[in-house]
C-alpha cells in the first residue's frame, strides 16, 4: 500500500486513511491507487465484512490535487475512476468518517460510501462551478439520490458549502458527533455491521444499490439471483445454529 493511503484492520473493519494532511489529503495519483488497493482487498478478503474511509489531520478531502493534476499527475485508476472509487465502489458496505472539508472531489468519495459519520463541524460542498469546473466524478449523478432535489440543484449550482449539521436534516448524514469524533463513531457502526453475516451483508448492499434501476417485472428475479447464493451458504447454516445454541455466530464468508 502507497504510504499516501494508510490501512489498519480492526477486526471484520477495515480502516482506510487518506494521508495528505499537508495538503488537505487532496486526491493525486498515488492516493488514487492507494484507495483503489485497499478497496480490492477489503472485497477479495473473507474475513473482512466492511470498509471506513477517511482522511488523516482532521479534514477528510479538499477534492483532486489540483497542483499535481497540472503537471500530468493522473487521480483517476482505470475501471475505478476518480480516486480509485467513484466509478465502482467496493462491493461491501463502505462509510466515510468526515472531519473538516469533504469538498469537490472529497464529496464525491463520500458520496460513493454508503453511510457518513461526520463532525459538526465538518463542510460539504460541490465547489467546481466556482473554478469553471463540473462535479463531473459522481457529483451530480449521486447527489439527488441522496439528499431532495431541489436542494442537490441548489448545492450544486452555487457551490456553497453546507455544515454537516445541515446535511444530516437532509439524511445525508447517518450519525453527527463532536470535533474529532468522525472516526471512532464510524468504527462503532462499522463493528455493528460487522457483527452480520459477510456474504448477506454484500447481497444487501447490492440489492440497495442495483434495484432502482430494474423494472418492477425484474425485480424479485434479480433480487433472487443475488440472495439465493447467500441462502445456500455456510454462513446461513452458522446462522440458526448459533441461534439455537445461544453464542454467537461464527463467520466464514463461505
């Protein structure tokens, strides 16, 4: 793993740190395909359940390096796009722990995660019209999904940054704490997760994920193609037996 990207296993939970603090952990190359690795290994690994991104220093992510990107430094990983991820997140749960700025590209990162834990006083924004730029790495595709859309215009056109308080009345944010808080509210959540079976919560994520765009004839045939494995595996004999014997469950990923 590039030393601009730092990883640390905590159980099932995998913690991914973006490590730039001198420079607001903006995303250049080698932050790009220092996600992109540690993404790959928390999808191919079995006995990791779930990922926690965040950014070193206290800010979570001020966008692409722009200074880099001018002298041909590429943040953009072929299949994954910007940042190793925009374009394919993992196929397991992933959360952003928001300190400071998630801002341009740093927005469309915690876009890409599938819950946000942020500080109080973090920000986030889509600030690119104000450079003469498009929040073109799954901004505006992302965006009205998640928050209602006449707000998504709004924040998008103007730029602005909006505090993370405000986000969460929205339901962008899963969980607020204190300053410095981010990230050990996120492991909490992310150790509940992980508590769940592997392989059911990947079929979960993809169903969340995949169904809007079916067709109501295709739905439950789609949906079946997914959970149907996760029905026929270890895990889901381990399920009901550690819940007749009374202990706790014992994963394999199988």
């Amino acid at each position: 793993m590039s030393e601009a990207v730092l990883v640390e296993e905590d159980g099932a939970v995998l913690v991914v740190t973006i490590n730039r603090p001198e420079a607001r952990n903006a995303v250049n190359g080698a932050v790009a395909q220092g996600i992109a690795a540690a993404l790959d290994t928390l999808d191919s690994r079995k006995d990791l359940s779930i990922g926690v991104l965040t950014g070193a220093g206290g800010t979570f992510c001020a966008g692409m390096d722009l200074k880099g990107f001018l002298t041909g430094d590429n943040p953009i990983v072929e299949g994954r796009g910007f940042a190793g991820i925009v374009e394919r997140p993992p196929a397991k749960p992933l959360i952003a722990a928001v300190e400071g700025y998630a801002l341009a590209g740093g927005c469309e990162i915690a876009l890409s995660c599938d819950m946000v834990v942020a500080a109080k006083d973090a920000q986030f924004g889509l600030p690119e019209p104000k450079r003469g730029l498009v929040a073109a790495a799954g901004g505006l595709l992302r965006l009205p999904q998640r928050i209602p859309f006449h707000i998504a215009m709004e924040m998008a056109l103007t730029g602005d940054k909006y505090p993370a308080e405000r986000m969460a009345e929205f339901g962008f944010v899963n969980r607020l704490t204190d300053s410095g808080g981010a990230l050990a509210a996120a492991k909490e959540l992310a150790l509940k997760v992980a508590e769940n079976a592997p392989l059911a919560l990947a079929a979960t994520k993809k169903v969340i994920v995949e169904s809007p765009e079916w067709s109501a004839d295709e739905r439950w045939a789609r949906q079946s193609e997914i959970v149907i494995p996760v029905f026929g595996s270890k895990d889901a004999q381990e399920g009901p037996a550690a819940f007749a014997e009374k202990r706790k469950p014992v994963w394999k990923g199988e």
